[in-house]
C-alpha cells in the first residue's frame, strides 16, 4: 500500500523544475486562511507540503494542483470527505 506521503516524495523527486510555494501563496490560490493550512498539516487532511525547517514549510506546486484535481466533484451527491 502506498501512502499520500510516499507517493509525495516520489512525484517531486522526479521533477527538478517544481516551484514551491509558501504557506501564504496557497492559502491566497484556495482563498482559505493561512491558519486553515497549518490545521490541515496538523490533521493530515491538506496538501503535501517539504518541511524545510522548525519554521519553514512549502508546497510544491504539482502536488497542490493534484490534491485540487483530486477534489473536483460534479454534483454534491459526491463524496466530499477526503
């Protein structure tokens, strides 16, 4: 079984070009608080972020755009709890 972090790691490792991005820049893309990041991380249920230091977290880019993919829904039908 391959876990969200394991697959994380293998993603970014194969791109050399990713742009990764602070906390503040994905919360503006996702128009959430940067405060809802940091809870995210905490629960496990956000994107994957590189934990650079005590204080310095960063998203790369192609894994925030799949985790939105991974949400897209067409009605609300859907299941909405990932």
């Amino acid at each position: 079984m391959t876990t969200r972090h394991n697959q994380a790691k293998r993603e970014y490792g194969h791109s050399s070009h990713a742009c990764l991005l602070t906390p503040e820049e994905v919360a503006a893309r996702l128009s959430v608080a940067v405060q809802t990041l940091a809870h995210w991380r905490v629960r496990g249920t956000g994107p994957s972020y590189v934990h650079l230091s005590a204080r310095c977290v960063r998203y790369p880019e192609p894994t925030l755009e799949q985790w939105v993919a991974e949400r897209l829904q067409d009605s609300t039908a859907e299941n909405s709890s990932k």
